[in-house]
C-alpha cells in the first residue's frame, strides 16, 4: 500500500525547493481519528483523506505595526456563516457531522445577535471593556434552549453533560461563563464550549456596536476584549496578502505582521514553517518550530467565498496533523480542536 507522502518545501522568497519527504502511514490517519474520537464532541469524521500531500513552505512578508481593528469583514454576517456551513458539509461528507452540528449552533448564536441588538445591549466606550459588558444574566436564561439544540442534534455525551449542567444545584452554567469571561485561555471542556456559544453572539454585538477601531497596535491578543486568536486570515491586498488575527471570542480581525509568532513572537522564518494539503489550498497550519505553538490561516486570496471562523472549522484534519507533530494549538475552536 502507497502512502501520501508530506513534502518539505523553503519558500523564503517565493520560490520553491523540495528538500525531504516523509510519509504519512495508515497508522497517522487511524490514531488521528482515535483523538479526534477522544475529544468532548464525540462526533465521526473521516480524516485520512485530507492528509494527502500535506507540505510546508515559508512566505517573508512583513505586515504593518500600527493597525485598524474591526470585526470580521466581509463573508462574516450569521447568514453566511451559516450558508458556508452548508456548503462544505456537502462537499466534504467527512466533515458533514461536525459541520451540520455547527450549522445548528449558528442559527442558534444568530437568534442571540439579534435579540441582544434588539433589547438595547449596552455599548463599549473606550472606558468600558467588553468583559464588563456582556449581560451574563441574558446569557444564562438562553441556557436551557441550547440544551434542547444539543439534545436534539449533538453527540450522546455532549447532550448528557448538557442535561446535568440544567439539573445541576445552584448555577454551574454561571459560573462556567464567569471562568470564561475571567480568561483570556478558553479550555478546551464542556463547560467552556456552552459559554462560547452563549457569549460569542453578545461579544460580536458589543464591537460592532461600537465600530471600527483605528491605529491601535497589532499585539498578539485581541485589542477588544483581550482574547487569544482563533486563526489568521490573509485578505487581498495589492499584489499579495495582508496578514490579519480573528479573536477567538468576540470575532475582531487586526492586523498582525505576516512573520512573527502569535504564541512567542519568534520572528526567524526558518524557524516558522506553514503546512498545507491537497484539497483544501486555502487553509494551511501556521507553526513555530520555537515554542511548537500553530493556529491555522485562512487565504481569501485563494477562495474567496471562504468564511474564515466556518472554514476553519471544516479543516479539522489540519489540527489532527498538527497535534500527530508535537504543536499545540493556540486557542482551540468552538468544536474543540
């Protein structure tokens, strides 16, 4: 039996050259999905697929260090969220589970987006932080409906641990969204995964409310609420791509320098390879060789009809590579990968 093979690519000023290759055994895709079984959502998904040809190659462009900060642009409205959703679970039968899942979970997110545009949430001013913003009583009386979603079309195991979240004395649903929004780290459990669900929504509302942001600089943290990346995005720009990081909780986008370390601030590319397979050429494994950190990118120079927050999401096959090679991820998603 052939196996793909990942090539070893250097790209440090666009140009190409094949220097090793190792193969990627049966053994790789088989426990990939061991540990993509072993996470909360216990969802299947096929991955050995998506392996082929993955490869990594260098780019050495610099980005800006004074930067405008806005949400997500462009593709990011719930609507088309939701529409991408659709359309890569149909494309990618090995992605439908998660991907029909999430598309719930975005209809859901949206009914909250409007119901907190519509009951006069309060704003941000430049005194007040996101964090101290966000209703936390609204949030709470959304729980049990979200029970119900998960009941009806999550895993067995996420639905149970949702159940006993419901029956639980006092409010452990509360305090589940206090340790969110007490962190810049969200964890990768389940008690984590409800409080981004409940919370994402209101956090986007807030700085959208308040608008665009300039000339703010380009730290490795979101400058509106502070959180970890969730993956970078490069949009068209000129005759190339500018670099920028979408937060992990509030969908903020700002502009980050295209060489340099999210996670350590290494700024060696020799030290900062990107990975990419065959069959998904938009989204590549950003990673740092210094502290084995990666979050993934999205190029919308590449696809342009990519919905960077879904896209990532859809590529769980990357994070299953990644993790097989000793990188840890940033800030996992909201599926928990």
């Amino acid at each position: 039996m052939s196996h793909p093979r990942i090539l070893l690519h250097d790209r440090p000023r666009g140009q190409t050259v094949c220097r090793a290759g190792v193969p990627v055994t049966a053994e790789v895709a088989f426990s990939a999905y061991a540990l993509y079984q072993e996470t909360r959502m216990g969802l299947a998904v096929c991955v050995a697929s998506a392996y082929n040809g993955l490869r990594y190659h260098h780019l050495a462009v610099d980005g800006p260090t004074f930067v405008p900060t806005t949400w997500s642009q462009d593709r990011g409205t719930w609507i088309e969220r939701i529409e991408r959703a659709a359309q890569l679970s149909e494309q990618n039968p090995w992605a439908s589970e998660v991907l029909d899942f999430y598309g719930h979970i975005l209809q859901f997110q949206k009914i909250i987006y409007e119901r907190t545009r519509l009951h006069d949430a309060p704003t941000l001013t430049t005194k007040s932080g996101l964090r101290e913003a966000v209703d936390l009583d609204a949030a709470e009386r959304s729980f049990p409906d979200l029970v119900v979603l998960v009941r009806a079309h999550g895993p067995a195991g996420l639905a149970e641990r949702a159940s006993r979240l419901r029956d639980s004395p006092g409010s452990e649903i509360r305090g589940e969204l206090e340790r969110l929004m007490a962190t810049t780290d969200h964890p990768q459990d389940d008690g984590s995964f409800f409080a981004r669900i409940l919370l994402q929504p209101q956090a986007e509302w807030l700085v959208r409310a308040r608008g665009a942001q300039s000339h703010r600089v380009a730290g490795n943290l979101c400058p509106q609420c502070g959180s970890k990346p969730q993956l970078a995005v490069l949009r068209p720009e000129g005759d190339g791509g500018r670099r920028m990081l979408l937060c992990s909780l509030c969908q903020t986008e700002w502009d980050y320098r295209r060489i340099l370390c999210p996670a350590c601030g290494e700024v060696n590319h020799e030290k900062l390879p990107r990975y990419s397979a065959e069959g998904i050429p938009a989204v590549r494994v950003e990673a740092c060789d210094t502290c084995k950190h990666y979050l993934k990118s999205v190029d919308m120079t590449v696809d342009g009809l990519a919905v960077p927050a879904v896209d990532e999401i859809a590529t769980a096959p990357l994070d299953l590579w990644a993790v097989e090679h000793d990188y840890q991820k940033i800030q996992v998603n909201l599926m928990g990968f």
